[in-house]
C-alpha cells in the first residue's frame, strides 16, 4: 500500500525536461487500467503519463473513489484492462474472500478511509477509526467472518491521546499549522525506545516485539502519504521526504497515533489466525499505553505557523 517515495510531484508538476513521444509509454493519458493498491486490484483512469527519472510515471484515479486516492504510480503497478486482467483481478478478489457489492459489483471490503477523515474521532470516538459503514448480511457468510474481525481488532485509544488527535485536526485544518519537521523524536527513535522499554520490563528482547515494531514501521511508511496526511500537509511531504529516505526518519508522535486510528481498518482483512490478531491487539495496546505514558515528551504541544519543513521541532526527547 502506498506510493514509492519517488512519487513527489504535483499535480502541476512537469519535471520532465525531456519528455519523448508519448506514444513511447504503455499507457496513455485517458485509459482506463487495472492498478494495484496493496494486495487488491482496482479499476482506474490514467489522468496523467510522465517520463521522469528515466521511466514512466502516471497519474491514476481509482474509478468509484475520492480523488484524495488519486497519487503517481509506475508501470510495475497498472496492468491493461484486458479480460485477461479482469479475470485476474476476480480471482484475487476471490482469494482474499472479498464480499461484491450487487449493485455496482465493487468490494464493499474497501481502502481506508481518506486522512481527513481522522477529525471523525471527535465526534465519534468511540469507534476508533474501525470501519463506520455497515456491510449489508449475506448468506454467503463471508461477510459475517469480517464482521467479526473487525470487533477483534480493536484498539481503545486513550481519552488523553483521542483529545491529541482532536488537537492534531484543529491545528492543521482550523488554524493551518503544520508539525515542524524532521521531528525529534522520530518514529524510529519511538520504536527504538519502545523495544529498549520492554526488554528492561521483560528482562529479554523478544523476537516477535522485535518483528511487530519492523511491522508497524513498514506499515507507518507505506501509509503515511497514502492515508495518513491531510492535504495541507502533502506539500511539506514533498518537500521532507526525499529519495531513499523512510518517512519514520522525519515523522514523530503525531504522524505516528494517526497510524493507530487506522490500523483497525488495516488489519481487519489481514490472513492472520484469530488467536494470533488477539495476541497482536494486546502487543499494541500496550504500545499506545506507552506513548500516553510519555505523551508530553513524545508529542508537541503546539505546532509551526510556518511552512517549511527544515529545523529541529520544540519539545525534543530529554
């Protein structure tokens, strides 16, 4: 899930000095094609076709969707919208157990919901970003399975932490303030100190601490400029996150409990036996417990009114 970290221009961006004759691309501006988007295959439109960095680029709008979807995708993501690929598409549906909708034969099982609807929390915080909208029953069963996934994967967020979100939206969409960036601590330098917390309180340091913190970092940097921002900060992602650099070395604390509102979402359709998700749900709980923990260390208390995305952030770790 998630573009590649080259994906960095706008929708008014031409960085190609160059172009060579469009007719040179796969697809064209106008196509309709089947992309990828994490483990799911959906329908979209090519907005936009660009040769940059010595390949092509393309704008694509996933057809059925919000525009907020919309984001550049290379080659290695779209395939013809042949009824070969249509086939393929069904049959990876099938797999994954994905529930149609009868009246326009889209999955019901859907992305996340878009970044900006995060201020949803405060006024309904006690869903905790767990998909708002009821599937219809089916027979088939399938749906039901999911159901009740979703009531296993949950993650209470803490009143203390929910009023940060709360804080986090009105900063960015009321007073258009951004988190001033690189952040310190980061959301590596969190997981670092998360995983030193537990092995001191356990004793030892587990592997599979070890391999959910690697998770949720994968998970934080394949999210963050998919669901995770809202638009007033796109720009400044832009501008921070360069080639080749892990969106967990800029981002901090407030990127980071975002990824907590949405994980419900995330995991709920993840092939993972039930007693293993509830195993999980309990490691991360406990993770958030710690950021509350350390809420006033981990988390600014006020954000930058200015737009740039260089110097070091208040409040740093001690």
């Amino acid at each position: 899930m998630g573009s590649s970290k080259d994906d960095s221009a706008t929708d008014g961006d031409n960085s190609s000095g160059d172009l060579p004759d469009s007719n040179s691309g796969l697809f064209s501006e106008g196509e309709k094609v089947l992309a990828y988007h994490g483990p799911r295959i959906y329908e979209a439109k090519v907005q936009k076709a660009e040769f940059r960095k010595k390949e092509w680029r393309y704008f694509v709008h996933y057809l059925g969707w919000n525009k907020n979807w919309d984001e550049w995708v290379g080659m290695d993501r779209l395939m013809k919208h042949s009824e070969e690929n249509v086939l393929k598409q069904q049959a990876l549906d099938k797999k994954q157990g994905v529930d149609k909708n009868p009246k326009s034969g889209r999955s019901i099982q859907a992305k996340p919901k878009s970044s900006t609807e995060v201020k949803v929390d405060k006024d309904d915080t006690k869903s905790n970003g767990v998909t708002k909208g009821k599937k219809r029953k089916s027979e088939s069963g399938v749906e039901k399975d999911n159901v009740s996934l979703e009531k296993i994967v949950k993650i209470q967020i803490p009143s203390t932490l929910k009023k940060q979100l709360v804080d986090d939206w009105e900063f960015i969409a009321q007073q258009d303030k951004l988190v001033k960036l690189p952040r310190s601590p980061n959301v590596d330098d969190l997981l670092t100190k998360y995983l030193e917390y537990r092995s001191k309180k356990d004793g030892m340091m587990t592997d599979s601490v070890g391999e959910i913190l690697n998770g949720l970092r994968c998970y934080f940097d394949k999210a963050l400029p998919v669901i995770l921002l809202y638009k007033q900060e796109r720009q400044q992602y832009h501008e921070a996150v360069a080639d080749n650099v892990s969106p967990s070395s800029i981002y901090g604390a407030e990127h980071l409990l975002r990824l907590f509102v949405k994980l419900p979402e995330l995991l709920a359709y993840v092939n993972i036996e039930e007693e293993t998700l509830i195993r999980l749900q309990q490691k991360l709980l406990d993770f958030v417990k710690f950021l509350q923990k350390n809420q006033g260390t981990f988390f600014l208390s006020a954000y930058d009114s200015s737009r740039g995305s260089e110097g070091s952030s208040k409040g740093k770790d001690n």
